[in-house]
C-alpha cells in the first residue's frame, strides 16, 4: 500500500485520479514542473518526484525536449496474462532442444535479440568499466592472478554488505560469500541443501536455467501456481508445504524471470513465515530486485527472515557486467556449508573483476549507472507495450512490469510459439517461446520479450514485423 504521507504521493495520487476521470485526455501536456511549484508551493524535488511515480504507474510520459504527457496506456485496459495452473506433479518434459535453438542464435549480430536475458552492451558503462579493471589490475597483488579468500574478496562483501541497506538488510560482510554469477549462487545452495531425488518448489513459469540446474542435480520440480503479478499463489504454497516431503523453495520475489512478477510485502512476509513454519530453505533469486521503475527498490524475502532460513542470491550480471561473473548468497545460517561446497566446486571467483565491481560500488558509480538504466529501461517498457498493442492482433495479453526487463505475452490459444520462433527467425527477429520457462505441457502460446535493448525504430518495426506475423498465424 502506497504511504499517501508523502506529499508528492498524495500530488501523484490527485493526478492519477483526473486522469482516470477524464479531466486530463490521452497526448495532453501536463503543466512543467516549474509551473506546478509556482502554483502549488511544492518543491522542485516533490513534483519531479510526483511526476516520476506516475511515470512508473504507465500514467504520463516524458518527451525529450517537450516535457510531460499523458500516456495512451493510461486510457487502454490492458488484459494481464492468464495466471498459470499447472498440474501440481513433478513431470519433466524435454525442453533441452528448443533452449539450445534459441540460444544458439546469441552472438548473431544480425538478429534483433529480443530473447536475450541480459542488457545491451549499449546500455551498460563499458568504458568506466575499462578504467576499472586497469585500476584494480595496477592495486591487486600480483595483479588479480592469485586466489581471493574462500568466503570470497573482501572489498566486495564489505560493499554487498552497505548495499544491503537498500532493501532493509543489515548484512555485515562476514554474511557474504561471492560466488561465479548469481547461477553459481543457486548451483552451490542446490548442492548443498539437496541430494538426487529430492523435491523443489518452483514458480510457474520460471527461468529455464533453473529448470536444466534442478534437472541435472537429479531433483523434481514441482511448479506452483502463479499469478503474473503478484508471483506464486499462496494458498497453493501452503497446501505444497502442507501435504508434500518438499526439501526447499526456489522463488524470484521481485521482477520474475519470465512473468515480471513481483510479490507484494505482505506476501513475501508470509512466505518467510511459512518457510520457518515448516523448516523448508527458501533459495531467493533477487538478481532483478535493482532495476525498479519506481521511487524506491522494493525489499525482498531476506528482508524479514529472522532465523536464517533464506539463502539470498544476487549478481550483476543483469545490472552492470554479464562477462564478469560476479555474483554472491547471504547464506543466513547454511555459511558453514555452502563454504564446504565453494570450496569443492570453485575454490575462487575470477578475483579481478569481482575487484572491479567492488570498487564501482564503492566511489558510487553503481548507484549513478543504475538511475540511468532504470530510467531507460522503463520508458522502453512503456514503448514496448505501445507498439504491441497497436501491432497484435486483438485479445493479445501482455504484463505490465514495475521493473527488471522482460515482457511475457499470451497470444491465441492456436498460435505455437515455438513454431512462431521459426518463423521470426526468418525475419532476423528472436523470441524466447514460453514452453521453455516449464517442464510441462503449458505456456504454448505465449512468449517472452527482453527490453533490454536501445529503442529505435529499427526495433519498433521489428516488434511491429512480429504483431504482423501473429495476425497472419
């Protein structure tokens, strides 16, 4: 629930409701910020602020060069996708092919990516990077040839450590371990707290990595429920933990990969309280918890965990630097173990870009970089949904994310979009098809779409090529 305490929500809050009456019509221009302060007495920093909430409620629209608008999404009832229901079982159907199809494709540069999981070079901070790692190579003894410590580089977790204030933690570095990317995190929990035979919560649908890492460690998954706003079903949470041997959860609170799903805080606090209920581990993959569109980064499950039963897993290879392999978990009261399986599987992170990363958090350039993607990457959001809604066919649904950067449409039952990926690809158009985001027989007819890449019109045709495509299927 929003705090309507705070002045520029309750400015925000007046708008949205002019809007929705009709007092303010879809392409006027609001009134600029100076002429609100003028008239309202506010600060320059509540109305920005105000005119920023309702950028990330999809209700006005900035224009280089022009100012505020009032957004056609704000007038348009967008039909969520259907939440899923899968078969509360733990089937496996292959999916190892059409992954491989999809993914094989990556580094072809004449292929709109609109598959891909990480952002655009072009929106990441190369050459500070570059500056960076020539630093760290001059600071590091032997010049970042030699292993960090097990637990991991210790500037680093010092810096994990001061972030975790951003989503209410009040970790000290000794309640980090870095790991090989935010994948590495989830294999060493999985290891660790599973053996082969054992059975995992999952969301559904989920990220297929997820999915093949669970697979290959012998585990059955079991996929629950999922509402493609506010994440797993609850009530099928409690039932699962209730009356099924399940040995952990495995849950992305903030953003899912795929659905853009983000569980409200009342949510995330019972799902705490259930996992201690029944002394069920809960992994979090919170690797999207930084990119919100919104005022404030929302907190995550680790936030109320008490006892120690949430290991938190994160990275910056959705954020900042995919290449580096920089990732780390808060194991809360598994560190013992998860030490024990670093040390069998990895030993050491790649120590000189997990330097570089400390130190970009550490003089602040993470925090500025990460204003700067936000901002880019919601207003690509909202370009995204425009142009799907004015290209596909209608009844076509499509989320509406508060943040990370993926898009999950449900199109026509008759429409394979595993199929469809083909015929994209003739085009130079790649999707993700949602049949890989499960192991069972769902999701069809549906896909994901990455806004991770700059806007232009080259890629406002190629998603335009793409409604065209579904109309003529």
């Amino acid at each position: 629930m929003k705090n309507t305490n705070y002045l520029y929500l309750q400015f925000a809050d007046r708008i949205e409701k002019q809007i929705k009456a009709g007092l303010f019509n879809v392409g006027d221009k609001l009134p600029s910020i100076r002429e609100v302060c003028a008239e309202t007495g506010y600060s320059m920093s509540t109305v920005s602020k105000a005119y920023y909430e309702m950028e990330s409620r999809s209700l006005i629209e900035s224009r280089p060069q022009s100012g505020y608008y009032v957004s056609n999404i704000s007038a348009r009832a967008i039909a969520e996708p259907t939440p899923s229901s899968p078969i509360i079982s733990c089937a496996n159907i292959e999916r190892e092919d059409l992954i491989d199809l999809v993914y094989g494709s990556m580094m072809d540069k004449n292929v709109t990516m609109l598959s891909l999981g990480f952002p655009s070079n072009e929106l990441l901070p190369i050459t500070k990077l570059n500056k960076g790692m020539i630093q760290a190579m001059r600071q590091s003894p032997n010049s970042g040839t030699c292993y960090d410590e097990l637990q991991g580089n210790l500037n680093l977790r010092k810096e994990i450590a001061r972030w975790s204030f951003t989503w209410g933690g009040t970790l000290t570095e000794d309640d980090v371990i870095t790991t090989s990317g935010c994948i590495g995190a989830i294999s060493h929990c999985l290891m660790t707290l599973t053996k082969p035979g054992d059975t995992i919560i999952t969301e559904s649908p989920v990220y297929f990595g997820i999915l093949q890492l669970a697979k290959s460690l012998g585990l059955y998954i079991m996929e629950l429920p999922t509402n493609m706003t506010t994440g797993i079903e609850l009530d099928a949470l409690k039932k699962a933990l209730a009356t099924k041997k399940i040995t952990l959860c495995l849950l992305m609170s903030n953003f899912s990969n795929p659905s853009g799903s983000m569980m409200p805080v009342e949510h995330k606090k019972e799902v705490v309280r259930l996992m201690e209920y029944y002394n069920v581990p809960l992994i979090e993959d919170d690797i999207y918890g930084d990119m919100y569109f919104g005022t404030s980064r929302p907190t995550n499950c680790k936030t109320y965990d008490e006892s120690g039963i949430v290991l938190c897993c994160n990275s910056v290879s959705k954020s900042l630097a995919p290449g580096y392999r920089v990732g780390w978990v808060s194991p809360g009261k598994f560190k013992k173990e998860i030490l024990r399986t670093k040390l069998y599987h990895t030993v050491s992170a790649t120590t000189i870009t997990h330097e570089v990363v400390a130190d970009f958090l550490k003089n602040g350039r993470y925090e500025n970089h990460l204003r700067k993607i936000r901002q880019i990457l919601h207003h690509n959001s909202i370009n995204y949904i425009n142009t799907i809604l004015e290209s596909f066919p209608a009844g076509t649904k499509v989320s509406q994310p508060q943040g990370g950067f993926f898009l999950w449409l449900e199109l026509d039952k008759k429409i394979d979009t595993a199929v469809f990926y083909q015929i994209a690809m003739k085009h130079n158009i790649s999707i993700a098809p949602g049949r890989i985001f499960t192991f069972q027989d769902q999701f069809c007819n549906c896909m994901r779409l990455s806004f991770g890449l700059p806007w232009s019109n080259e890629l406002r045709q190629s998603i335009q090529t793409l409604g065209m495509l579904v109309s003529k299927m």
